[in-house]
C-alpha cells in the first residue's frame, strides 16, 4: 500500500467519524458532544460536569439524574420522557 492509498483511506475514516460528531454537536441530537454546563430545566440546580449514569441510556448517550427533583435529562439539559 502506498503512501498515497493510506492518506486516502485516513481522510475517509476521518470523515465517516468526525461527521456525524459534528453534525450532531450543531444541531444538538445524541451523537454531538456537550462541553457546557447543564442546569436542570425544573429547579435550576447546576449539575455537576462529571457525572453518574443512573441507566444504560445515560450511560451510553449522556444524561443526568438531577439530584433535587429526580428528573432525568439528556446531555444537552432537556428532560427525557420516561
């Protein structure tokens, strides 16, 4: 395999990783990436960064159990239908 056969195979795995990533981040769905804060929607409590999954859902796609009020929500701080 030549040099030129490797950079090419390494651009396309870039891009069938990194796009999704991306595109989740922008419009806020499951595959983004959330580095802000979340504060919960019901009682305003800031939740803390690193967090405990509490179900293979959180665990998986992020979330967080609000400690005060018992709600669940996803990593960008919107409650989750049960």
């Amino acid at each position: 395999m030549s040099g030129v056969e490797l950079l090419l195979i390494i651009c396309i795995f870039s891009f069938v990783v990194l796009a999704p990533l991306i595109y989740g981040t922008v419009v806020r769905n499951r595959w983004g990436v959330n580095t802000e804060r979340v504060v919960c929607p019901g009682c305003h409590t800031p939740l803390p960064f690193w967090r405990k999954p509490t179900s293979l859902r959180q665990a998986l796609w992020g979330g967080h159990s609000c400690p005060n009020c018992h709600r669940e929500l996803d990593k960008w701080g919107r409650e989750v239908s049960a």
